[in-house]
C-alpha cells in the first residue's frame, strides 16, 4: 500500500527552494507588465462542475481532464485552463459590465499528458490576460504586444511570435463546400505541414483551381508581411479576404508599438477551428520544441454561459519560458541570508531586536535556533553561504564577523545602542 509513498505521479514534480525563487520572478515579471497595461487580476477556483468545459466552442477534449464526483454525485474537474472559468465569471458576476474589461491571472492548470520536453506534463503554470469587450484589430495587437514585452521583460532574448487568421481557413473550406470531416483532415494535415496527404485528399474533390493552390500551398503560408499581399491577390473568398484585411491590419499596428522584429506571419497556423474566431497566435524560441505562450481571439465562448462578449487572450507557460530562459543561460539573482544572527540568554532580547531592525531595511536575517557553539555557527553559515555572524552577547556587546553589508549593519547596531544609552 506504501510502496509509492517516496514518489511523486506521473506528470508532475517538485520545485526547490532556487527553482520557487526563479519561477515566481518569472511570475512577477510577466504580471507586472500585465498591469502596466491596466489588468487586473482574477483567480478562478482550481476545481469546476464538468458542465463549465463541455461547451461546444471549447478548447481542451473531455478526454484530457481530470474528473471526480461531490459528494452529490456531480461530475467535477480539475481545471484543465484558466480562460473557459474567466469567461463564466463574466458572464455570470460582471452583470453591469462597462467593456472593455482586462484580467490576467497566474495559477496552475491540469491536464492529462500536456506534452512538455519530450514527456507529459499534469499539472503546469499558466500566467495569461484576457482582454473582454472590444473586437479590433487593436485590440487584438494589444495583448500581442503585451505578451511580447512580458516575454522581454521574463529575460526571453530570442524569440519568435507567429500570427494566423483561422477565418481565412474557414472562409476559404466554406467555398470549397468539403464535409465537416474532411475539413478536420484537412485542417490537421495543414497543422502537420504533410503536403503530400493535404494534395492526395484535395484532388479528390472537384474544388477550383485557385482555390485549390492555395489549399495546397497552406503549409508554406508563412513568413513576413508578404504572405499576406501574395496570398489575398488570388483569393476571391470574401469571408478570407477579409480575414487577410484584419490580419494586415493587425500587423500595422504592431509595427507601430515598434515590435517587427518579434512578429511573422503563418497562415497555415489552423488549430482548434471551433474555439478561435479570428486573430490567432503563439510564440516559439529555440531550443524548445513547444510554443512558449498562445492565443487568440474567441468571440463564441462567453456566449456558451449567456453573455453575448467578443474576447481576446493568451496563456503563457512559466515552465515552458523557465525552461527557454535555462537554455538561453539567463541568469536569476537568487537571493541569500545576509546575516545570520548568534546570541546568548543574556543578548536575546537584543538579539530579537536587531533582527527586527535589519529585516525592516530589507535584509535576510536567519536566526541561530538552541544551544549551538560558536565553531558549529561558523560551519553552519559556510555551508549556507550566509554573508556574516552577527554575536550579541548581551545589550552592550556585540559582534559583526565577516559582513558584505557591513556598514548597513554597522548602522543599525550604532543606533540602537545609542536608544539604549540615552
């Protein structure tokens, strides 16, 4: 019955004391530029009835999510994101909704086998915004522009944000009149870059020639702002047309947050056609096989839970961009004990009061705990790599040994001597 009882289940793991410290740097870094940007945040409860995920226009399969039962027999899950809980929250709690309205949050999310550096992952960090009310090409370039200087702000240096139009693909499968099931064979070929099986598949249907070639030529749909002024010169589709229209459109505005050189284009960027309605995205840097964050527009979703709302978000990985940051050899400031303070019975109080002093200055003071010797204090703070000993042997004498913030503490220790004396 205990034989698992030293191991952690599969997909999840341990952070340590520098890893915590890294990630939740990362965490505060990529918040705080959500809230320069006038987001608040929202935390959503890590559990929900089953029903909140099985609309029709959701992202995640009901395969992929953790279930259990309440004790009133209702099918519960484990969060399997974080956007599908914003969306009934507004729906349901903002009933005097002035739009637009900005959200971010920061929490864990849990799926079954979410790939992640070659293993499956269960449970894994999200830090995302949503931005709700508004449908225009700037407010779409908006939440990529801030996703990308959330991106720089984390210490990312290399990386690549790519942006799709789903309604160009839908556009361009409604005048081709293909069943619903070949369009997802279609869609999935495209999503794989398998140009044979998408050509195989086409020239079975009796579809027009240019429709055709750029049906064929999906894969290759990327690039700069060129794929768009190539690819809407030969398309007749008007539901695609204008799908490009928005997506230049988008693209001009980016260029004006002075961000082209972290933006292209790939039209052949086609996943989850029921949830997406429009601008789509993700971001990939080297070294890492998955995207880093992804998004889009989703102008169906708050409508599942009664609330007709256009919406537009990302979701960006910690763990993925802890990872890209590990790689790229981005280094954190781990921060140390600055001081560890030593007392007898006699300097205690004293002892308790320095520390006190020190921490409210904003240094890390660790306390000695029990009856140690000096020597066992010097090894401890070795091992520890603590800056100092600070000795107070009682309220008149006290000791500073080896400190980098020697003149801080030097300070501090003056003026409370000097209170006692006066």
């Amino acid at each position: 019955m205990l034989k698992w009882k030293l191991h952690t289940p599969e997909g999840v793991q341990d952070l340590l004391q520098e890893e915590c410290i890294i990630k939740r740097e990362i965490e505060e870094k990529v918040t705080g530029v959500f809230q320069s940007y006038g987001y608040y945040e929202i935390q959503p409860p890590t559990f929900e009835f089953y029903d909140v995920f099985a609309g029709e226009s959701g992202l995640i399969e009901q395969e992929t999510m953790f279930k259990f039962f309440d004790n009133q027999g209702r099918i519960q899950v484990l969060r399997p994101d974080i956007t599908t809980p914003i969306a009934r929250i507004i729906a349901t709690k903002y009933k005097d909704i002035v739009p637009p309205v900005r959200l971010y949050y920061v929490g864990n999310a849990y799926r079954y086998d979410e790939p992640y550096q070659g293993a499956k992952q269960r449970e894994f960090t999200q830090a995302g915004m949503e931005l709700i009310g508004t449908n225009t090409p700037e407010a779409d370039a908006e939440v990529i522009a801030i996703t990308i200087k959330a991106l720089i702000a984390a210490g990312l240096q290399e990386f690549q944000i790519e942006i799709g139009q789903i309604e160009f693909f839908k556009g361009l499968m409604e005048q081709a009149k293909l069943p619903d099931e070949e369009i997802e064979k279609i869609r999935m070929l495209i999503d794989s870059k398998d140009s044979l099986a998408i050509e195989e598949l086409v020239n079975g249907y009796n579809i027009d020639t240019k429709l055709k070639d750029i049906i064929l030529s999906f894969p290759s749909l990327f690039g700069g702002v060129e794929v768009i002024d190539q690819v809407i010169k030969n398309t007749t589709n008007t539901k695609a047309v204008k799908a490009l229209s928005n997506l230049r459109q988008v693209y001009d505005i980016l260029l004006d947050y002075g961000l082209e050189k972290y933006v292209s284009i790939d039209l052949g960027m086609v996943q989850s056609i029921n949830y997406y309605t429009g601008t789509i995205f993700k971001g990939f840097t080297h070294g890492l096989g998955f995207p880093v964050c992804s998004g889009g527009r989703y102008d169906r979703l708050i409508s599942e839970f009664g609330k007709d709302l256009p919406a537009m978000g990302v979701a960006i990985g910690i763990n993925r961009l802890m990872s890209a940051l590990e790689r790229q050899k981005v280094e954190f400031k781990v921060w140390h004990v600055d001081s560890l303070i030593y007392y007898t019975d006699a300097g205690r109080k004293r002892a308790f009061q320095l520390a006190d002093e020190l921490r409210s200055q904003g240094l890390i003071i660790e306390s000695c705990l029990g009856n140690n010797s000096y020597n066992d204090v010097i090894e401890y703070a070795k091992r520890k790599k603590i800056d100092g000993i600070i000795t107070v042997h009682d309220d008149e004498n006290i000791e500073l040994h080896n400190l980098n913030t020697f003149e801080k503490i030097k300070t501090t220790v003056s003026k409370l001597l000097d209170n006692k004396n006066n």
